[in-house]
C-alpha cells in the first residue's frame, strides 16, 4: 500500500483510507459524502464511549466513596451490600425496609427496629427508628419507645452521652421502670 500525503495537514496516509487519520480530511480515492459519514461515525463513537466511561468511573468514585464510613450518604439502594446494618456509624435502612409504610403510627418502625437490634443490626436499627421518630407519632408511646431503643443503639456503640439523651427524652413522654434502670446504669459510668 503506497502512502500519500494529506493535502490538508501533510501527514502521511495510506491510499486506501477513507480519510486523513490526522485532520479527518476525505481523501480523493472515497466520495466525499461517504467520507464525512464514515468519519462521522467513528469520532461520535470514541467520543461516546469516553464520555461512558468517565461517567461509569465517575459514579462507581462518588458511590465508593459515599459507601464507606465518614462519607456523604447515597441513596439507601445504592450501599445496601456495603453495609449490612451491622455497622453502627453508618444508619442505613435495610433493603427490605424500601418501601415499608407504617400504619401503626410509629409501632410498626419501631417493631423492625427492636428485631434488628436483637439481631445485631445496630445500624439498621438506628434507621428505623430514624424513621418513626421522623413520623412524629401523636401518641407519646411509640415516640418514647423508639427513644429508648435509638438510646439502647447509642449504648452499644459507646455513645453514653447520646443514650443518657434518649433514654432522658423517653422518660419525659413516659415514667418506665426499665428505662429508668438503663438511664440509672449511664450514671454510674
């Protein structure tokens, strides 16, 4: 194959390329039109899968990096087999928790938080009773149930100020004698 030169940039081309490697200049050999076309083509391609791949790293960086203690908190579906609730400092709900509704007013998130808890789940625990104390149930109840239990999370994961907190605020919606020993124990610690 004898090369030619690129009237556009001088460079040295084979006389049976479509176009100039260098500038994308049709050469004489191919109709224009079919040039441009082919060239086209192939610049949007490389183009695109570069663009797909920066995104691709790009996102795997941002989820890497939210995934791990200490960073900023994706989604809850995107850490789910990051975290499997047994990581305390890291409150994320359970995957099966998407999509959970609580029409107990309260009692019901603070039910699956009491299971993860028994179950060693202190972070996923953590999240659900996030999220029934986030309902502000009108009865004290349940809002003081799950402060106890956020307080019991708070206890296991060395937070003794945080547990004297809860366990506090539990008490002052509802005078409970397993609260108050729990509460009582902090103290003398």
């Amino acid at each position: 194959m004898p090369l030619i030169v690129c009237p556009d940039c001088q460079a040295q081309v084979s006389d049976q390329a479509p176009a100039c490697l260098k500038c994308g200049r049709p050469m004489a050999s191919v109709p224009i039109a079919a040039a441009k076309t082919d060239v086209a083509k192939k610049r949007w391609v490389s183009s695109s899968t570069l663009y797909a791949t920066v995104g691709f790293l790009l996102g795997s960086a941002i989820v890497w990096v939210g995934c791990r203690p200490g960073g900023r908190e994706p989604p809850p579906e995107v850490c789910v087999g990051a975290n499997d609730g047994t990581d305390p400092t890291r409150p994320i709900l359970a995957a099966t928790d998407r999509g959970f509704i609580d029409t107990r007013g309260g009692w019901g998130w603070g039910d699956k938080c009491y299971n993860s808890m028994k179950s060693g789940k202190w972070g996923w625990a953590k999240a659900e009773c996030d999220e029934g104390i986030k309902m502000n149930p009108a009865s004290p109840q349940p809002r003081a149930s799950l402060l106890y239990n956020e307080g019991l999370v708070a206890k296991a994961t060395g937070k003794l100020d945080e547990a004297r907190r809860d366990f506090a605020a539990s008490l002052s919606l509802r005078e409970n004698a397993e609260v108050r020993a729990a509460l009582n124990s902090l103290h003398a610690q």
